[in-house]
C-alpha cells in the first residue's frame, strides 16, 4: 500500500480519504456551483459515488500517481475539501488538480495552503522537479491563490479542456522545486526533510525525459 502521511500546515492539513468521506465527496462533486470551475462536468449520485470508489483504490496503485487528498481543519479529521496532486508519465512533473473548498469551512481562505503542503511533498518525498496547476481564464480569482502558493505564471492554452457544453481556456502556472524550496515555511520543510529517501514505487519517475512516454490524460484545474 502507498499511502501518503498527513501533511500537516498552519490553517489547514491534508489527509488520505476514508470510506467515511463519500457524503463531502458526493456533495462536491454533484454540486452546480462547486464544479462550476473544475475541469469535469457535474456528476450524478452514481457517478459520484463511482469516482469516489476510484480514489479510495489510489493508494493501491504501483506506481501510485493519483493523490486525491481530505482538506481538515486544524484539530478535526472532518473532510472540508479536497485537492489532488497528478504525478505525470514523463520527466519529474506534476500537476496539482482540483481544489474546492465546502460553503462554510473553515480553512476558507486558506485553500493555498492545502497546494503548498502537496507541492512540499511533491518536491520532498516525490522527487519532483516541476509542479504545475492551471484555472480557467474567466476564473480571474484563482490567481491570488495561485501566486500564494508560489506558482509563476506560465500561459494561457486555449480550448483546453470541455465542459458545460463549451471549450474553456486555462492558464497555467508552475514553480521549479529549487527555487520553491527556498521560500518554503518552517511547516513545509518539515515535510520536505521528513522523508528525502527516495520511494522505490516512483523510481522509474526520475529517469530521463527520453525514456518516457508522454501521457495523454488531460488535466482538471484546481
């Protein structure tokens, strides 16, 4: 099993979901207003509880590149949100996927910090090189988010993904791990140094670029 640790921040921390979580899962995910942005259309109950079922299988996986992680408030392990983190086929690259936070939480505010907490994870224990995340375009607010985060913008790729009926322009953004690591907080380097040994279930993740084929699943945007 390749579970990942609690990952652990000021406002907010990161956690593996749990059977207990479908209620918040299914809540987000056939929610009109809650999936307004994100890089999939609305689902129904059974699609819902479907993907859901799909997430808990992650941890399963060898090599495991799917991360669908709870968001909690401090001192509650209740499920108030979630954020992914999508390991790519090729390089060291990732991408950081769909954050929504529920109506009420509250570590509303704070949803950068549940990518900061996955990116120093990311750059720690993954190995990675390069995380990247994207918004639709008419999503002007998720910017702010995103340069919290430590994300540099990058560009905008047109009619990159389609829902809703329509084709929708995202702009992405991405942070090198050396020059993230060196404006990481107390918090995140913990997570960074608590486990630099390499996982043996993504080694083959680190070979060249010119080993590796490019993957072809499109991306969701958080």
């Amino acid at each position: 099993m390749n579970q990942l640790p609690e990952l652990h921040g000021h406002r907010l921390w990161l956690r593996e979901l749990r059977p207990t979580d479908l209620a918040p899962f299914e809540r987000i995910h056939t929610h009109r207003v809650l999936t307004r942005y994100l890089g999939i259309d609305r689902m129904d109950a059974r699609q819902a509880q479907d993907a859901f079922v799909q997430c808990l299988t992650q941890p399963f996986a060898h090599p495991r590149r799917k991360h669908t992680m709870a968001v909690c408030a401090p001192g509650d392990d209740t499920m108030v949100g979630m954020m992914g983190l999508l390991v790519e086929e090729y390089g060291r690259n990732a991408m950081l996927t769909s954050l929504v936070l529920l109506p009420g939480a509250p570590v509303r505010g704070h949803g950068h910090e549940a990518g900061r907490l996955l990116m120093a994870h990311g750059f720690g224990r993954l190995g990675l090189h390069r995380i990247w995340a994207g918004h639709r375009a008419d999503h002007t607010r998720m910017r702010d988010i995103m340069l919290a985060a430590g994300l540099h913008p990058e560009a905008t790729l047109r009619g990159l993904f389609h829902t809703q009926g329509a084709w929708h322009d995202v702009t992405t953004y991405a942070a090198l791990a050396p020059e993230w690591i060196g404006q990481a907080t107390p918090a995140e380097r913990a997570i960074l140094a608590g486990a630099a040994a390499e996982d043996p279930s993504v080694a083959h993740l680190t070979r060249p670029r010119d080993q590796l084929v490019q993957s072809p699943a499109g991306p969701a945007t958080p």
